[in-house]
C-alpha cells in the first residue's frame, strides 16, 4: 500500500475512533443525567455488552467485516500485514473481553447495596476519564501503526505477545494515574 494511501486511512481511522469514545462518553453522561443509573445496573449493562462482543467476535473469526467501512479496510490491511499474528490478536482480544465481562458481573453484584446513582460522579471527573481514554486510545493506536506499517514479514512474530503486555503496562499506568487523580482532587 502506497504510504500516502496508507496515512490517509491511519488518519480517518484516529479520527473516527476518538468520535467514537467521545459520543459514546457524552452519551452515557446524558443518560446518567436523565435517569437514575445505578452503579450495580451499569455494570451489568457493560457486563452484557462485553459478553455480546466477545461472542460475536468467536462466531465473526476470521472475518474483516465491520459496520464502519474505515474499520473494515484498516482490518483487511492488518490482517494481510500480520499473517498468523492477526488471528492470534483477534483471539486474545475475544478472551479479555470473556475476561472483563466475568469482572464487570461482579463489579455489579459487588454494588448492590450501594445506593448512590451515578448524579454524584463529579463532571471534572469525567472529563478526567475522556482525557485520559483518548489518550491512551491514541498512545496506543500510534505504537500499533508505527510497529505494523514500519515492519516487514518476519518482523512481526510476536507481536500479539508484546502488544498484550504493552496494553497491561498502560492499564496499569492509567489505574494508578485514575486512582491518583481521585485521591489527590475529589477525596480531600
């Protein structure tokens, strides 16, 4: 693929991911304003949705199609790119989600009792959360593009291996920044 070409389509695909997370974020904002949310249904909610991905993704294999067209040509590249590894990342992201949804069912009967809606979350709060989403959202999606789009064949074994431990290291730093962040300006 002609590298013009190819950072036109990285470029639609940053794009839409960001609108993506951002009117998925504000739209569970309005949601949580206009009705009484609790954090025990809103894990179940995530739980399900987690569940229904990573079922759609077993029965979907090896398939590139996708609802959103960008999706779908980047997941054609990719897969040409990566060879085996694609499979491979395809199935491991199939497993977490198996893995977060389990965790988001227990998050959500750990929260029973809890009573307090989700009106009290402050908005500087959140707008904390989609700061840091999109940031590790992009953080992450340049590494992807610069490790597949710089690399040739033989370069890629192993890729699924260090991308999962990429993606555990950035989630432990963003818990701890989360966690920081919480402590530091909404507790005191």
């Amino acid at each position: 693929m002609e590298q013009a070409t190819l950072k036109k389509m990285r470029t639609k695909q940053i794009a839409v991911s960001n609108l993506i997370v951002c009117i998925m974020i504000v739209a569970f904002f309005i949601l949580f304003q206009m009705f009484d949310i609790r954090f025990t249904h809103f894990f179940l909610c995530l739980g399900f949705i987690m569940l229904f991905l990573s079922i759609y993704g077993f029965i979907k294999k090896g398939s590139t199609k996708s609802f959103i067209p960008i999706f779908e040509q980047i997941a054609i590249y990719e897969k040409e790119k990566l060879g085996e590894e694609w499979e491979k990342e395809k199935r491991s992201e199939n497993i977490s989600r198996v893995v977060l949804s389990g965790l988001m069912f227990l998050q959500s009967f750990s929260f029973q009792d809890v009573t307090n809606p989700f009106l009290n979350i402050q908005p500087i709060l959140l707008l904390f959360l989609l700061f840091v989403t999109l940031a590790l959202i992009n953080l992450s999606m340049l590494y992807r593009f610069r490790k597949i789009d710089r690399s040739t064949e033989g370069e890629l074994k192993g890729f699924t291996k260090e991308s999962n431990m990429m993606s555990l290291v950035l989630g432990l730093l963003s818990a701890i920044i989360i966690v920081g962040f919480i402590v530091t300006f909404l507790l005191p």
